[in-house]
C-alpha cells in the first residue's frame, strides 16, 4: 500500500515543487495517510487546502483505501 501511496505522491510532487515545497510520506495506518509537508509547504498559510484539496482528493480518487490524509 506504501507504493502505491508513494506513486501517486509522486504525480503531485512537481506542483508542489514548483512551490518550492514537496511532500514525505511518512505512514499509512487504518486509512489514514500521514504526510510532512516540506520547504515552502510546510509554512505556508495555504497548505490546509494543498492538503485537503489536492492531495488527499487525488489520493482517495486513485486508491479507495484512503480515509484521510493528515500531517506532522
């Protein structure tokens, strides 16, 4: 399951790079993702929506499994 989360990380880690941010995975456990947002990301007044809206949307549309994504 970790591989194929990381896959579809993987697709939109360049948006976020090109932010001058990226995403880690750092666990997936009973549905819940658990991500560290990085670089300009992880400080950014906007990255509750990066998260919500564009991650764990992609990453529920791509693997049924995922609940949620949440954050360190």
């Amino acid at each position: 399951m970790m591989d194929k989360i990381q896959e579809v990380l993987d697709k939109v880690r360049p948006t976020l790079q090109a932010d001058g941010g990226d995403v880690e995975l750092i666990d997936f456990n009973d549905g819940i993702v658990t991500v560290r947002l990085q670089g300009a990301c992880g400080s950014c007044p906007m990255a509750t929506m990066t998260l919500k809206h564009g991650i764990e949307a992609r990453l529920k549309e791509e693997i049924p499994e995922v609940k949620e994504v949440v954050s360190l």
